[in-house]
C-alpha cells in the first residue's frame, strides 16, 4: 500500500504529516516557510516531511508553534 515518498513511514509519522501537511496547505506554506516560521533547518523540515526522519519533541512542538497547532494534536497523532 503507498507507494508515495512515505511509504516507509510509520503510521504516527504518517499520522502527523497528515496533520501538517494539511495546515501547510491551508495557509500556502512552502517548506522553506515553515523552516522560517518554525526555526528548524530547511533541509531538516524537507527530510521530515518527506518521511526519512523522525520527529522529536522538539520538531513537533516548534512546527506546532509555527502552525498554530495545538501541541497536544501533534503529539497525540505521533502517539505520544
């Protein structure tokens, strides 16, 4: 099933990216936008969002900040 560039995700993974991908769009955010907005390296928000790294607390709690979303629905969708 899925063969897109987070076939290889967790379901929490690909629960948050859901998530955030879905604001993302709402608000027509690039990623070097959220980048700015959140303070997390470009290239780190690209390997996030892409699915070939994990998010941290830290991740999750700076992109929510940067989203307007809620701390706890991130944290929640990553099974936290």
């Amino acid at each position: 099933m899925g063969s897109g560039r987070t076939a290889g995700a967790t379901v929490e993974t690909r629960a948050v990216l859901s998530v955030i991908q879905a604001r993302m769009e709402d608000r027509h955010l690039s990623q070097p936008d959220l980048s700015r907005l959140s303070g997390i390296p470009q290239a780190t928000i690209s390997k996030l969002l892409g699915g070939h790294a994990t998010f941290t607390v830290h991740h999750l709690l700076e992109i929510g900040r940067a989203l307007d979303i809620l701390p706890s629905e991130l944290l929640q969708a990553a099974g936290y």
